[in-house]
C-alpha cells in the first residue's frame, strides 16, 4: 500500500503530528476534521497568508454546524489530542 502524501521530513512529521486527511482532533479552540494535508511549502505559505510556512493543514470544526473548511499551520502540541485517527487509503481504490 502506497501513500499518497509525500514523505516529509522528521521535524515537520512531528510538527504535523496525526493531523492527516480524515483524522479528527480537538484542542480548546475546537474539534476539527481535517480535510487536507498541505506539504508543498510554496501552496501551504499561500493558503496561510504568510512569507513562508512549511506545511499546512484544511480543517473544518465538527462543533459548528455552519464550520466552513480554513487553513492552519500551528504545530501540534500536548493541548491537541486525538480523537479519530486517520484512515490510510491506498492510491488507488480498486474498481467495483
């Protein structure tokens, strides 16, 4: 089985932490789904609105009904737990 996400370097994995697309995490700003993984530093940099990042995630918060998906790029801290760990898919799902 195959990753889609491209390996990333030990000080941003530990950054990222499980954040990965479909993990669900809380912290006390909420809970938040997360959508996509953004490792291309140029794109994560975009999204955030800043000179430089080196990866970002899209979350949408499960607690509001109208959370819209937003881009965030703060590190994982042990005020983040986890609380549905993210499912490994395979490139490519086999045809039905």
């Amino acid at each position: 089985m195959h990753s889609i996400l491209p390996r990333l370097h030990p000080s941003v994995e530990s950054e990222i932490g499980p954040r990965r697309p479909g993990a669900i995490y809380q912290n006390v700003d909420g809970r938040f789904e997360v959508l996509a993984l953004i490792p291309v530093p140029a794109d994560a940099a975009q999204l955030l609105r800043r000179a430089a990042a080196r990866w970002a995630v899209i979350v949408r918060d499960t607690l509001r009904p109208d959370g819209q998906p937003f881009a965030v790029g703060s590190v994982w801290t042990t005020s983040d737990y986890l609380i549905r760990p993210a499912v490994d898919l395979p490139v490519y799902a086999a045809a039905a």
